[in-house]
C-alpha cells in the first residue's frame, strides 16, 4: 500500500502533464514558462521552508553525505568506463554520462515528502546542496571534453560557475539549512502560513510540466543507449549505493532517503546541458522519458524495503 501511497500520485500527475500537452490544453510557452517559476521560484522557496523547518539529522548527517558522494562518484566513473567500452559516439558521450548519475529533484522531494515526511525531506535538502554541485562539475567537465566546444576558457568558466554558483535549489537548501541550524527552525506562523502556500503550487506545477515535456520522439532510435544509462541510473546506482551505505554503517531515515534518491529518474537538465555544449539532445529526450518510465520498479522495491 506504500507503493500505491507515496507513487501513484506522482506518476498520475506526469501522464496528466503529458495527456494535457497532447490535447494542446497546455502548450510549449506554458510549459516553458511553468518550468521558469518552479526552477526559480516556487521549488527554491520551497525547499528553504522545508529544509528549515525539519528536524535536524542526527550525527550521521555527513556520514551520509560522504557515502552519498562516493556512491555518485562510482557511477560517474562507471559512465567514464561505458563510454570507452560502448560503441558511444563522442556527439553522444556528455548525455550519455548525464544519464546515468543525474537526478530528478522534483521527483525526490514528491516521493520523500509522501513516504518519509519532513525527517526525510531533513537529510534530502542538505545532502542535493552538496551532491548538486559535484554533478555538475562531472557533467559539464565530461560535455566540454567530449563535446568539441569551441569555447575559449571564459566561456568555459562561465558555464561552470553558473551551474554551480547560481543554482537556485542548491541556494534555497544552503538558505533553509543555515536557518535550521542558527534560526531555530521555526518559523512565526504568518511566515509559516505563506512559505506553506506558496509551496503548494510547486510539486503539480513541478509534475505536469514534466508529464507535458516528455516527448517519445526519437526514443526508437536511441533505446539501446537510453537501456544502458537507466540500467546504471536505476540498477547499478542503487546497488553501488546499497553497498557504500553498508559500509559506511548508513541506516534509519538516513539510508531510506538515500535509497529513494539512487533509484530517482535522470533530470530533464540533460536536455538544457546537452543543447548548450553540443551533444546529442535527442539521445537526452530518450534516456528520460526510458528513465521515468522504468523508475516505478526500483522506487517501488525500495519503498517496500523500507
């Protein structure tokens, strides 16, 4: 019943966003502009609120961050490893290591925020502010090498800096974080009331603009790629996961939090990366759409795990 509980609202959500897209009741300036208010907006405010207003994780906080880190770094590699191995084009090899360790924020949060509730949503929102920026550097370091950008180092600069310094997910869960810990985590109840109301148009908003912006087209032709990455993404990841947890003696909240996070779907900032350093944007439309799709089956054995 968990399963049901904390997946099926989400996963109804998205194919709404998509059934509105193909009946042109949404269109792609709606679509371009809801993701805007989220990405800027809404997601970060509420994330600060969140993030502020959680318990605190307890001592093992960074003991899963750390472990956290490593487990992306493997699957970083990993990607690295494929790509050599693979008959991965270099046009395509950004993308392709995009989809196999990035993802999907506003997912997490639903699914955390409907299975574990603000203890989760605690270790999430700090453990994406310091697992955001080193996926960054790996993506963008990766599509630079690969991509054949005739970029000068400036540009180059630019590009990094603005993904890691003006992230406004990652600024609202620093924000959210420094609050918890020098605020005292409670707001006074106007605040409360209106970081509350705000936040409530974030995740359906979040969701049907995702549901709206999958799109099936060239998914064919790229199935074989699209079937590796979501197998590293949702298969080795959680594994790879599972197995630094142990060993780093992750448990409780902390390692459930965790778990949800490997098996999320790859992110729809893919397609914004790779169409900004000159890889294969249709390869990043199929491994997403692929990824979402498949994500249901190791969110639900975690869930049930829990």
């Amino acid at each position: 019943m968990i399963v049901l509980n904390a997946l099926f609202p989400i996963f109804s959500l998205l194919f709404l966003g998509s059934m509105l897209r193909s009946r042109g009741l949404t269109t792609a300036a709606f679509l371009k502009t809801a993701d805007r208010l989220v990405y800027y907006i809404f997601f970060p405010i509420m994330l600060f609120w969140k993030v502020g207003s959680a318990p605190q994780g307890s001592g093992d906080q960074w003991q899963f961050i750390g472990a956290t880190m490593v487990a992306v770094v493997i699957a970083f590699c990993l990607s690295i490893l494929l790509i050599r191995i693979l008959p991965v084009a270099p046009f395509q090899a950004g993308t392709f290591s995009q989809s196999c360790y990035r993802f999907n924020t506003y997912i997490g949060v639903a699914v955390i925020m409907n299975s574990l509730g603000s203890a989760g949503i605690g270790y999430y929102g700090v453990m994406i502010a310091m697992v955001i920026p080193l996926i960054n550097v790996g993506a963008v370091t990766v599509l630079i090498w690969y991509s054949g950008v005739a970029a000068d180092s400036r540009e180059k600069g630019r590009i990094v800096l603005r993904a890691l310094l003006a992230n406004p997910l990652i600024i609202g869960c620093v924000l959210g974080a420094l609050f918890a810990r020098f605020g005292g985590g409670h707001f006074p109840v106007f605040i409360d009331n209106s970081l509350q109301l705000m936040s409530m148009v974030t995740l359906p908003l979040a969701l049907l603009s995702i549901g709206g912006a999958l799109s099936f087209r060239g998914v064919f032709r790229h199935l074989p790629l699209s079937l590796v990455a979501a197998a590293v993404k949702l298969a080795a990841l959680p594994l790879i996961g599972a197995a630094v947890y142990g060993w780093f003696g992750v448990a409780g909240v902390a390692w459930q939090t965790g778990m949800i996070f490997f098996c999320l779907p790859t992110s729809t900032a893919i397609y914004v990366l790779s169409s900004q350093l000159n890889s294969d944007t249709e390869l990043a439309s199929a491994a997403i759409v692929i990824s979402t799709l498949l994500s249901f089956a190791p969110l639900s054995v975690v869930l049930l795990l829990s």
